[in-house]
C-alpha cells in the first residue's frame, strides 16, 4: 500500500528498512514537504517532529524496533546522549550532511547490533568520552569533513570486539584539521587493536613517529594522501607489519632506504605527484610482497640501478608523467616478475639494447607520448610474454628489420600501436632476407602467433621498398588481418583500383601488373595459384 506522509518544514527526516516482528520493509522517503512512503497497513510511519535541531530521546518512543535510520541535509546541530538509548536493535545510523557540531560522552555506549555510524560532512569539533564505547559490531566509522582536531584516546574504546569476530573496522578521518600532535602520540588509536582501514586524506599532518601507528597491528589498508608536507621518520611504519595498502600521493614524501622498513606485508604502494627528483639505491628493498608501485606525475629524470632491489614481486609499475629521457640496461635490474610497464608521458629518447633483458614475464608495455625516434634492433627481443606495446605519439620515422623479433614467442598474439608518428613504409614487416627470424612476419609465422599493428595507411610513400607489398598479398600464411577501410586508403595511396582488383579474374595479373610498374627494379611477378590472392584481405596487418 502507498500512502501519503506531509512533513513538517523544520525537519526532514527519512527513516527506512522498519524492523517488524517477523519481517522487514524498505520505506523510501524523499525530503520534500510531501513524502512517498513504501509500507504495509500493519508498518505505516507517522510523522517525525525535530525542534529546535535536537535529537531527543522522545523521538523514537515509538520506534523501538528500527534497524535503519537516515537523517541527511536537515538543520539538526545537537544530540542528548541518551537519543538512540532504547533503539536496541540498531545497525546502521546515518546522520550525514546535518549541523551537527558535537558528540556527546556515551551517545552511543553498548548498541550490540550496531555496524555502521555516519556522521560525515558536518561541523563536528569534539567527540566526548566514551561516545563510541562498548560496540562490539561496529565495523565502519564515517567523521570525514568534520572539524575535528583534537581525540582523545577515550572517544573510540571498546570499538570492536574480538569476541565478535570482528576483524575489519573501518574508520573514515578524512577532511578534517588532525595535526601531527595527535599522530605523534600512542594513545591517539590504543583503543583500536583491531583497526583495518584507516583513511586520513586531507588533515594537517606533517610528521610521524614511531608512535604514531603503536598498537595497530591490524592494520591493512593506510591512507595519507594530501597531508602536504608529510616527514617520516625512520620506523614510523614498523607496527604495521600487516599493512597491504599504503597511500602517499600529494604529500611531497621525502624517500630514504628505512623509509618503509617494517612493511614486509605491503602489496599496493600510491607515490604519484609527490614531486620526487630522486629514489635512493634498494629504497624499496623492504618490500618484498609489493606488486602494484605507483610514481605517477613525479619529477624524475632518471632511474639508477638498483632502485627496485627487492621489490622482485611488483606486478605493476607506473612511471607516467615523469621527465625520463632514457631506459638503462640496469633501470629495471630484478624486475623478474614484472607484467605491466607504464613508461607513457615521458621525454624519453632512448632505449638501450638489454634494457628489457630480465623482464620475461612483461606482457604490456607503455611508451607512447614520449621522443623516440628511433628503435634499437633487438628493441623486444628478450620479451618473450610481450601482448601489448605502446609506441603511439613519438617521432618513430622507420623500425629495423628485427625491432620486434623475439627469440623465443610464448604468446598467440602481439598487439603494436604505432599511430601518431611518422612512419612512411613498412619493409620491416616482410623483409627480403631469407634468414631465420628475419622479420616480424617470419617470427610470427615460426610461432603460430598472430600480428596486430595500428599504424596511418595515408603516410606511405611509393620507393623501392614497395616489394613488402607483393609479399604481403602472395603468403599463403600469412598471419595478420586487415581493416577493409584502411586497406582501400593503402592501395589508394598507390593509385590501385579496389573495385578491379576484386572483380578481375586474373588477381594476380591486375594487382602484379601495377605493382611491378612502380618499383620495376623488384623484377617479374612472383608465381603459386592465384586463389592464394583471394584471401588477401583476411591476411594482412591491421592498419586503423
């Protein structure tokens, strides 16, 4: 049954999810003065009247059985610490976007049901003693965007319970005014031993101590992101030694090689737009566990060796946006498990020959957006898991025969993006020495694997070294595959008729014919069954 609730303008409350005797609904209440109420005749909610922004006690007299409640955007500023006293059966209590500017002492002291408290974005300076006591299931705290500056070790005892079995308390601090006072004290989070997710963007803090982290030895997930300048010092993170995510961006971080001494559990690593010129020598070499390092939007201009000593797990590595001007051979030195290399956004230059010799395992590679201007000749030869290479946006003019031959091929496909550069032919993709691995296209052929290469058709230029295309259209093997629109701009490039060239009967004599006039010194046409040229269009490299 849908019924009709007027709501009084000094308040807007919504109150959902009624707990019945036998079974529970969901009420959706907008905060308009004409409110929408999803209810059976037996569960109808009458108006709820605040006065005067205080939350009284009287309130809920007769709604002793909530579970839910949600009161969000009204002018509420004040609580008595008795409000919620006889709501027993309370989960979840949501009292986000108000006025409210204090918690008082034991406000919500032994709710043994209660999970989630939300008390973000208001104007929140003080929390009283006690406020949070005795909630042996409460497994998320919401006070970020508050004015909080002071805590005391008092406000959050007996927050979670190991008896419960409650292992992930999740507390949302961030947006407010904590300064390194209460983070250089230990008595700041004593009372949370079981403490998983602690999220502290967007506060004051400058400094940490060995303190400030003492007794949270839950710990998994750290957020300090924005606290702008941020010092550490040496073992501020040794508590933590379960610690699997830790973020730093926009702190302007000073790294040393203790910095991050302790974290043996750390997985996720956030380092982007700290403004870093210099990594010191093994600075992660603690971090034994890590798989995910981000250094995106930094300053660095290079890599020494040895910087990611240790950190022979990382998975990913993000360099983006940096002012790299060149890859080392010992840049990347123990990166055995490496999968994923973003080198994008640089002003690289150069790539030294071996510089990608201990990365098998890589299976994509960024460098697009840099000044390249030229590949090496075994540019990813030792990358024998490569999938995917990013070349896009430089100033690539030609790629040697062998760029993109690999000794020894463990994957069924390559995908090469080369667009945005200025490539004019593309003799390296079928080149005329019989060798082995000669060329991409024997490589490819050799390994069973398949060739996917972006590139603009319209850049060609008619020379010599037009013989790839004959080549090109004759393999009877040939694994790569063609976009029929960037096909036509091709052979349109070279001033050959698509439409005659598929109706012609004799293929091999129209398409032969054009060919042999435009570079002669190829000689005469190549020789097999002329059905071989039918198939033409599902055998050629990708160009879009």
């Amino acid at each position: 049954m849908i019924i009709y609730c007027a709501v009084l303008p000094i308040t807007k409350l919504v109150v959902f999810s009624f707990f019945g005797s036998t079974h529970s609904s969901s009420y959706k209440m907008c905060t308009s003065c004409f409110t929408w109420v999803e209810c059976k005749e037996s569960e109808k909610i009458k108006n709820i009247t605040v006065h005067n922004g205080l939350i009284e006690a009287s309130i809920f007299e007769d709604y002793k059985h909530l579970y839910n409640i949600l009161i969000r955007h009204t002018n509420i500023s004040s609580m008595k610490s008795d409000a919620f006293r006889q709501l027993g059966r309370l989960k979840c209590l949501d009292l986000g976007f108000n006025q409210i500017t204090m918690i008082p002492a034991e406000t919500f002291t032994n709710f043994q049901y209660l999970r989630k408290i939300i008390l973000q974005n208001n104007k929140i300076q003080m929390i009283g003693e006690g406020a949070f006591a005795y909630l042996p299931a409460l497994s998320q705290l919401e006070l970020r965007f508050n004015r909080l500056k002071e805590l005391s070790e008092k406000s959050f005892f007996g927050v979670g319970s190991l008896t419960q079995g409650i292992w992930s308390l999740k507390l949302h601090l961030s947006g407010n005014m904590i300064g390194s006072r209460i983070m250089g004290s230990s008595a700041t989070f004593r009372t949370l031993p079981y403490l998983s997710d602690l999220k502290l963007r967007n506060n004051c803090i400058q400094t940490l101590t060995k303190l400030s982290f003492q007794n949270l030895t839950w710990l998994i997930k750290l957020d300090l992101s924005h606290n702008n300048p941020l010092h550490v010092e040496k073992g501020s993170f040794i508590p933590l030694g379960r610690l699997t995510f830790l973020h730093l961006t926009n702190t302007s971080i000073k790294l040393h090689k203790e910095i991050f001494f302790g974290l043996k559990s750390l997985r996720h690593l956030q380092l982007s737009k700290n403004n870093i010129h210099y990594i010191d020598n093994a600075t992660f070499k603690h971090l034994s566990s890590l798989r995910h390092l981000y250094l995106t939007d930094n300053a660095l201009k290079d890599v020494n060796t040895n910087v990611f000593f240790g950190a022979h797990s990382a998975f990913l590595i993000s360099l983006i946006s940096n002012k790299l001007t060149r890859i080392s051979k010992e840049m990347l030195t123990g990166l055995t498990d490496l999968v994923i290399l973003y080198l994008n956004r640089n002003n690289i230059q150069t790539v030294e020959i071996g510089s990608f010799i201990h990365l098998l395992r890589l299976k994509e590679l960024y460098l697009d957006e840099n000044k390249l201007t030229c590949l090496n000749k075994y540019f990813i030869t030792d990358m024998v898991s490569l999938k995917f290479l990013n070349l896009a946006y430089n100033s690539l003019h030609t790629i040697p025969d062998s760029a993109f031959v690999r000794k020894l091929v463990l994957t069924t496909f390559l995908i090469i993006d080369l667009r945005g550069n200025n490539i004019t032919e593309l003799s390296w993709l079928i080149h005329t020495n019989t060798s082995a691995n000669s060329s991409i296209f024997e490589n490819a052929k050799q390994s069973g694997s398949a060739i996917n290469i972006h590139i603009e058709p319209d850049k060609f230029v008619c020379s010599r070294h037009l013989c790839w295309v004959k080549q090109w259209f004759w393999h009877e093997s040939m694994p790569f595959t063609v976009s029929d629109h960037a096909f036509r701009l091709m052979l349109k490039r070279y001033h050959i008729d698509y439409f005659n060239l598929l109706n012609s009967r004799n293929l091999k004599t129209k398409c032969f014919q054009r060919l042999a006039q435009i570079c002669p010194s190829e000689g005469g046409l190549p020789t097999g069954p002329s059905s071989q040229l039918v198939c033409f269009q599902n055998k050629v490299a990708l160009f879009s």
